[in-house]
C-alpha cells in the first residue's frame, strides 16, 4: 500500500516549520477548533494534486507573516519504494518536484505516475470525505441521495451523471419539434423568410437593357459638348492674362518715374543698427563710470577706519581661555555643592552614632578603628548574638512543649467520655453465662443436621413410590398402580408427622440462637472498642511523661543561657564606652558600627581635599576675571563676561576685514575707471565715423538719410515684383492691349461658358440617375448578400444539426454507460457494502440494493425495505462511509492510497462508533487511515503512538506520532 511516513510543512496557512513522522495503519489527528487539524488535511493534499488556481475555489492557505509557501510529503510507494514529494510557490499550481529511493527527479509527470492517473477530484470522491458532506446528506432528496450513493460507490459517475444532464440541456436549447425558442427552428424559419425575398430581386434584373442602350447615347453627346468648353476655357485663359497684366503694367510705370528722385541718397550699411548700438554702449558707459567714481569715494572713506591690533590680540588669547574659564565656574560650582553634600552627610552620620558635641566628633574622627578592634567587637558581637538565639531557641522550645502538655490533657479527657458506658459493663458482665447458652445450641443445631440424612431416605422412598405410580399408569397395570399409590400415602403421612413433632422445637431454637449470635456481635464490638480505649489511654500516658520531662530540662538550659547573655552584653557596653558614644545603639545597627565611623573618617578626609581643590580654583578663576575686565574697560557679571567679549572681538574683527576688503576694491574699482573711459572714447570715434560715410554733421540729418534710402529701397523691391510677375504672364504683345475691348470679350465668353454649362450639367444628370440604375442593377450586393446570406445560414443550421446530433448521442451514451455500470459494477462493489453496513449498524440493517426504479433501499433484520430518506441521519452517513469502504477494499490493488476523513462520526453513538473503529482497525491492516477529530472521546480506542496532538504544534517545530 501507498503510505505517507513524514510531513513537513515549510508554510501552509498557521503551520510553519512543522514536521510530523505517521505510522503505518491509522493515524489519529486530535485538536481543538482553530488548532489547524483542516490545514494539515488540505496540506496533504495540495501537495499531492497542487495548489487550487484562481478559478477553483478551495482556499489556497498561502502563510500570512511568513515568505514560506509549501512543504514535503514522504511517501513509501510499493512500486517506487520511498520518495519524496516536495511542492513551493511558483506557477499556478505550484512548482513540485519528485526525489525517488534511486536518485531520480521528475515534476509533474513522475507524480502523476506515482498517483496512479488519479486527479484531486477522482480522489476525493472515494478517499477523503469529511463531516461536512455527510452534514448535507440530511437535507438532499430521494433522487439526489441516490445519485450521491451511487458516485460514492462507482469512480468518476459523478461527472457522467452532470454531462449526461448538460447534454440534453443543450440539445434541448438546440432543436425542439414543436418549440420556436431553440437555435435550429429559429433558422429554418430564417431560410423560408430569405428565399421569399431573394425572388423579389430577381424581377429587378431584367430591366437592364434598356437602361445600357440609353446611356450609350448620352456619352456620345456629352464627349462632343466637352470638346467645345475646352476650347472656351482656353479662350478664357488667354483673356484672364490679359486682363491680370494691365495693373501691373501701370504700376511699373509709376514706380520708374518715382525712382528717378532718389537716384543721390548714399547710407552706411546697417547704418541705424550700428548707430544705435554704440550710442546704447556709451550711454551705459558714462553711467558705469559715474557708479565707480561714487563707489571710489565710498571706499576711500572706509579705509580711513583703523583698529587697534594689541587689543584684538588680548581678545583672541583671552578668546582660548573661554572653555577653561567655563570649566573653572562649573568646577567651583561642583565643589561646592560636594563641600555641601559632604557636610550634610558627615552631620548625618554623626547623627545616627548619637555624637553631638564637636569635641567628641573631632575625637571620635581621631579614634582609631583598626580591623583588630573590629575583630575583637564583632567576637564580643557574636557572643551577645549567640545566646540570645539560645536562649529564643529554647523559649520557643519551652512554648511548643506546653502546647504539647495541654493538647494532652485535652486528649485525656476526650478519651475519658469515649469509655464504656454503664450499659456496655452490663453487657460484657453478663456475657460469659449467655456465651456459655449460646454454645450448647450451636451443639443442639449441628446434631439436627447429622439426623436430617434418614429424611432425605423417606424422601427417595416417596420418589420410588411415585414413579411406580407413574409406571403402572403408563403400562395400565392396576397391581403396581396401587402398591404405588399405598405406599406413597404411607410415606407421606410419616414424613407429616414427622415434621409436625420437630417443628416448634426447632423454630424456638432457631429464634433464640439468632438473639444470641447477634448478642456475640455486640459483645465483639464492644471488648474491642474497651482495647482501644485501654491501648490509647497508656500511649497518651507515656507521651505526657516524656513531654514532662522535656519541660525540666528547657527550664534549667534557659537559666544558663540568660547568665551567659547578661555577661556578653555588659562586655560589649564596656568596649563602646572607648568611642564616647552616647544613647543605645540598637542591635541590628551593631554589626555597621565600625563601617559607619570609618566612613565618617573617609568624609572628612574627602572633605578637605573638596575645600583645597576649591581654593586653587577660586584663585585662578580671579586672574582671569582680572584681565577679563582690563580688556573690556568695565565690570560686568562673571557668567555674562564672556558674552561681552565675544561681541567685542567681533565687532573688531569685523571691522578689520571690512577694511581690508575696502582697500581691494579700491585697486579694483581704479582699473575699471580707467577701462571705462577708453571705451567711451573708442565708441565717440566710431560715431563720427558713421556720420563721415553719409556725408552729414548730426544725428538728427543722419535719421533723415536713413529713412531716403529705406524708400529708395522699398521700391526698388516693388519694381522687381512687378517685373517678376509680368515676365510670369508671358504676354506677346504687351504695348497693344486696350482695357475696354478685353472687358468686352470677356463678357461675352462668360455667356457662351453659361448656356453651354447648362447642356452640360443636364446631360450629366440623366447620365448619372442611368449609371446608378445600372449599378444598382449590375452591382447591386443586395441579391448576392441574400444569396450569401442564405447559403450561410444553411451552413449554420448543418452545423446546429451536427451539434445537436453529438449531444444526443453522447447523452446516449452516457446514460448506457451508467446503465452497464449500475448493472454490472455496482453489485460487486454493493456485496462489501452489505458487510460493512451490518456491521456498522450491529445487525440492525440487512444489505442495501437498488430498487428497479433506480434508487438505493435498505433492508433491515425483519426484511422491511426503506428508502433512504426514510433513514436516520446517522446510518445515512453510515451507508455512504460503507460505500466508501467498500469501494476502497475493492481497490486495494488498484489505488493504494491512504483514506482521509475529516471527523465524519459525531452522529453515531457509542455501539456504533466502536463498530466504526473496529471497521477502521480492519481497513488499516490494508491501507493507511489518516483521521482528524476535535473529540477527546475519540481518544480512548486508539494507542498513544497511534495519535498526533495538534495542539501540541504551536509550541514545537518537529513533532512524531507519539
């Protein structure tokens, strides 16, 4: 069989990092809700079929904090021995890729081979089944429950089922006989509608002939008139140019008079641009110089500023002292504030040794405390300490032993009210003259039993009798009837007698030994409640002795341990009397005393080296304070000084540079000054240069030149356009042309051009309405579109007709195929199913067979037939899990794959559920089960090694099934 030995998961939904060793045989999943028992079902079995894509609908259970996606399965495959799947993110379904045993790797197509062909579907539909489908069982029809039974039970019925119904649907939208709806009447009706019309056209076409014969005469006449409106327009043309070229003519004459007046003017070239340009220059020259001049003055004046450069020295050296003077303030700050502290702690401490006098402070600082003399007080310490736990010791001891004395007493007297009453005395007084009574009836009943052997031979004799009796009736032998019937009597007259005599006799006794035995019990319970009270009383006497004794002895220990504390203590006050310490000094403060005054010494000693090192600071923070305010000429306050200073150097500084800076623009601003002025003069020269070449004196002249030779210009220009389009008109006789008689000609072409237009424009259009007849007639796409069109749709109706025939014979044929499979493969399949499902509902129901309508019954014991909704929904589910099994057993040769279910057995009871795990241990033997449950219940049927808690899986990275 296909088993899965290892899980790993990378990441798959809330599961990261997990890795799950399984067993052979069944596997039982077990966590609560939201444990992921679903995840690691689904896990299983995307990694054997793939990811669901965006058209399915299953979820994909892609991790939400982590960038792993996927996992490994181990498989033990009986073909291919143990390989690994292994499946991440990558395409659609994932990317997969097969490890076999030998060293082989393959992706898709080697997985398909070890899945034996199957598709997640296929698998699904025998293998893995969760509580969900068995949840919808309930709610389904007579039709549907069966067809759902019957795709349990046969692979892949399902989907021949729904394409059957798909293919008569769609046959059914195709043709109907009487029906105007579906595509294959819809077209016929389109075909007859199209051969009615295409007969119209037909009577269209014959009028064609008459139509040619007189367009024919039509573009005879129209050739002729067009060769006669081309001669006219050549006419046209010629008078047009004639007519252009007078103007023109004109205008040429009056502009040869016009340039005859200009024939002096001269001007410079570009003579106004070179002009302005050096005027603009010098104009912006002279105002740069007058800037510069005034700017030179400015300059002159700030040179004149000096500053005194002793003083900026003493500012720059006293500028370095600035982190050293505030290192000075913050440092005498510092020390004294730990002058302060160290003050404030020694008067502390003081305090707390009780030294108030400064006589005895300065003393007690000179005293010396050696780790000798603190050796010797923490021996004399000890000492004190020891017999004080001693003595507690044995004080607590003393209390315990007095609770004890008193927890005895009050026992005592407990035990006291338990003893026997006056009526238990009674009792065990009188107990040895009944004991002695009772004796001698058990005597008197034992000789009873010895005589009952003689009754039980009368009681034979009387059965001999009655047997003769019985053998003389049945032989009908009157002789033996009656020695039967005499003796008999006989018998059973002696053993009434009998009876009668020894009756009252023995039922006084039986009375009386039935007193007395249960006067032996009472006797018996109350000689050992009498030891126990005996056996108690001399055990409490024994502890209240022991317990007295130990009293004395703590008694006598207590007065020798306060001697030895008394001593100690008066050792001790002797010894501090030396350091002049005043008050009590409590016992717990003891063991710090010496610390204590040792760090009153280190304090002081600190103390003054604080008020040393402040001294060396105040002194030198003075020196520089002095020459602080030398070099500021003025008192100011120690922690602004530095502020003044620093303005002060600044300013200076500033100042010195403004002038430094002054007197390098100075040079500056000279050299320009002088640049300036020789390009005043330079553009001065090229002015009167300009005024030379035009042979005038002044600005205002040479404007006036310029605007002479602009008209000059102007129409030179004009004449060369008139010139330029005359000799475009190419005119032979230019001097005879009169304007009156070229204005008469064209007058009188125009009215030839209209009437001709006229005769033309008519012949156009009878020539157009017979061209579009024409068309219409020879071109017209309508009668070849219909043609088309009728073909077309006698194609789509044939290929309508071809589909509807494939889906009714498909449909045929599936419906055979179901036939042959309910008839031939389902009752192999259906004697497993009776099996498992009388052992499932333990004997209850019989088998399950189909009905010749088509539907599953099932059988009880009595033979009753039941359809399946008429069934609880528990052995529903039941039927359904038995054709599963049924139909797994009959493939365990052909898929042996491992069966998954998802907690399908909350509708059982207990009978049932342990036929169902019975059931489970017997398919294990043969496949593996993998089962997921939330039901703790669940749990007692299976081994520990057997069960995987999920739950577990939050809190570790690799689990077993253990």
């Amino acid at each position: 069989m296909l088993t899965i030995q290892k899980i790993q998961i990378y990441g798959f939904g809330k599961h990261e990092n997990i890795s799950i060793s399984l067993n052979d045989g069944v596997t039982i999943f077990y966590g609560l809700n939201e444990a992921g028992k679903t995840t690691i079902q689904q896990f299983i079995l995307q990694m054997l079929f793939g990811f669901p894509t965006r058209q399915q609908i299953q979820r994909k259970y892609e991790p939400k904090i982590s960038t792993k996606y996927g996992g490994q399965l181990t498989l033990l495959h009986p073909i291919y021995g143990q390989c690994t799947v292994e499946r991440v993110k990558g395409k659609a379904a994932g990317d997969v890729t097969v490890y076999l045993e030998d060293g082989t790797t393959g992706q898709d197509e080697l997985l398909v081979k070890l899945l034996y062909g199957y598709s997640r579907a296929s698998f699904e539909a025998i293998f893995s089944f969760s509580l969900h489908e068995l949840q919808g069982i309930e709610k389904m029809s007579e039709e549907e429950l069966t067809h759902l039974l019957l795709a349990s039970g046969t692979t892949g019925i399902q989907y021949l089922s729904a394409l059957e119904k798909k293919m008569d649907k769609e046959a059914s939208e195709l043709f109907k006989k009487t029906g105007k709806v579906p595509l294959i009447n819809q077209k016929i009706e389109q075909l007859k509608q199209l051969e009615r019309t295409i007969k119209q056209e037909q009577v269209k076409i014959q009028t064609f002939e008459d139509k040619l014969q007189q367009l024919q005469l039509l573009e005879q006449n129209l050739e002729q008139l067009f060769g006669t409106q081309k001669r006219q327009q050549q006419q046209w043309q010629q008078l047009t140019i004639q007519k252009q070229a007078l103007p023109l003519l004109k205008q040429q004459q009056t502009l040869q008079q016009t340039m005859t007046n200009f024939q002096h003017v001269q001007f410079p070239s570009e003579g106004i641009r070179r002009y302005e340009q050096v005027k603009d220059r010098l104009l912006h020259e002279s105002q740069q110089l007058m800037q510069l001049k005034e700017q030179h003055q400015i300059l002159q004046e700030k040179i004149l500023a000096t500053v005194d450069e002793q003083k900026v020295n003493e500012m720059a050296y006293l500028m370095q002292k600035e982190a050293t003077w505030h290192q000075l303030m913050v440092k005498e700050q510092n020390l004294q504030d730990d002058l302060f502290l160290l003050e404030q702690e020694i008067e502390a401490q003081f305090r707390l040794l009780g030294v108030t006098e400064k006589e005895a402070q300065e003393n007690l600082l000179n005293e010396t405390v050696s780790l000798q003399q603190e050796q010797q007080f923490q021996l004399q310490l000890s000492k004190l300490e020891e017999a004080e736990e001693e003595l507690k010791f044995h004080l607590r001891s003393l209390e315990q032993v007095h609770l004890e004395l008193d927890a005895i007493a009050k026992q005592k007297q407990q035990l006291m009210r338990e003893s026997l009453t006056s009526e238990e005395e009674h009792i065990l007084a009188q107990w040895p003259q009944q004991k002695r009574r009772l004796e001698q009836l058990r005597s008197a009943k034992s000789q009873r039993s010895k005589q009952k052997q003689p009754h039980d031979f009368i009681w034979l004799v009387l059965l001999i009798c009655f047997m003769s009796f019985a053998y003389g009736v049945f032989e009908k032998n009157i002789v033996v009837i009656l020695i039967g019937a005499v003796l008999s009597l006989l018998t059973f007259l002696f053993i009434r007698y009998v009876k009668q005599a020894s009756e009252p006799t023995n039922k006084e006794h039986s009375i009386l030994l039935r007193e007395l035995e249960q006067e032996e019990l009472t006797v018996q319970a109350v000689l050992a409640k009498k030891q126990r009270y005996e056996d108690r009383w001399l055990h409490i006497n024994e502890q209240q002795k022991e317990k007295e004794q130990q009293y004395t002895s703590l008694e006598y220990k207590i007065q020798l341990t306060e001697v030895e504390s008394e001593e100690a203590t008066q050792t001790l006050q002797h010894f501090l009397k030396r350091y002049r310490l005043q008050g009590t000094i409590a016992r717990s403060l003891m063991p710090e005393l010496f610390m204590r005054i040792r760090g009153v010494q280190e304090l002081a000693a600190k103390r003054n080296s604080t008020s040393s090192l402040l001294q060396e600071t105040l002194v030198e923070k003075n020196n520089i304070y002095e020459q602080l305010q030398r070099v500021l000429e003025g008192a100011y306050n120690e922690h602004e000084i530095y502020m003044h200073l620093r303005t002060a150097y600044l300013e200076a500084q500033q100042q010195q540079q403004q002038a430094q800076h002054a007197k390098d623009q100075l040079a500056s601003v000279q050299i320009k000054i002088e640049g300036g002025q020789s390009r005043m003069d330079r553009y001065t020269a090229e002015m009167y240069e300009l005024f030379k070449e035009a042979k005038i004196q002044n600005e205002q002249a040479y404007y006036e030149m310029h605007e002479q030779f602009e008209q000059r210009r102007k129409i030179e220009t004009e004449l060369q356009t008139v010139q330029a389009q005359l000799s475009s008109l190419d005119l032979q006789q230019k001097e005879n042309l009169i304007e009156d008689s070229v204005s008469e000609h064209i007058c009188a072409l125009e009215q030839e051009q209209q009437s001709l237009q006229l005769e033309i424009d008519k012949c156009l259009e009878q020539r157009a309405a017979l061209l579009m007849e024409k068309e219409q007639l020879l071109n017209d796409e309508k009668y070849g579109q219909l043609l088309q069109q009728f073909e077309q749709e006698k194609t789509e109706l044939q290929q309508l007709i071809e589909q509807w025939a494939t889906k009714k014979a498909v449909a045929t044929a599936i419906h055979e195929t179901l036939f042959r499979l309910r008839e031939e493969k389902l009752p192999h399949v259906l004697e497993e199913v009776n099996a498992i499902f009388r052992l499932l509902t333990g004997g209850n129901y019989d088998k399950i067979s189909i009905h010749e309508d088509g539907y599953f019954v099932a059988q009880d014991a009595a033979g009753i037939r039941y359809q399946m909704v008429e069934l609880s929904q528990a052995t529903k589910e039941q039927a359904y899990i038995a054709l599963r099994m049924a139909l797994a057993k009959t493939l365990v040769s052909a898929a042996p794959f491992p069966m998954i279910m998802d907690d399908p057995f909350v509708h059982f009871d207990r009978n049932r559920t342990d036929k169902m795990v019975q059931l489970m241990k017997e398919v294990g033997y043969e496949r593996q089960i993998l089962y997921f449950t939330c039901h703790d219940t669940m749990l007692n049927y299976w081994q520990k090694n057997q069960i995987v808690d999920i739950g577990a899986l939050a809190n570790e990275r690799g689990v077993a099934s253990t």
